[in-house]
C-alpha cells in the first residue's frame, strides 16, 4: 500500500507552495496545486532519465580498468 504515499506526497508539496500564491477553497487554487504537481512528476522523470547521463558526465560511473 505504498503506492497513496506516492501519490499523496507530490499533492501535499503542491498544495503547501499553491498555498502561497493563491486563495484556498477556489477553483484557481485546486489549477495552480495540479499545475505544480505536474511540472513536479514532469522534472521526477526527467531526472530519472537523464541521471545515469549526468553522473556518467561527472565521472561517477567511470569503468575502472
């Protein structure tokens, strides 16, 4: 039952900086909390994907031979 954590957890970070710019309880504000959490899942899977690049650029992951 791990999987509601996940999805719980990007809403609950949305909803904090949603927060701050706008009014609860409105329809503007549930827009801005999906809008952050998508460009939230957005930059998780890029930096899933372009990882392995970054740290094999960095020299992290350098064959040792």
């Amino acid at each position: 039952m791990w999987f509601p954590l996940l999805a719980r957890l990007p809403f609950a970070i949305a909803g904090v900086i949603a927060g701050w710019f706008v009014a609860e309880d409105t329809l503007r504000y549930d827009l801005v909390q999906l809008g952050i959490s998508l460009a939230m899942l957005a930059a998780f899977i890029a930096a899933m994907i372009y990882a392995p690049r970054v740290l094999q650029a960095l020299g992290w992951f350098r064959k040792k031979t």
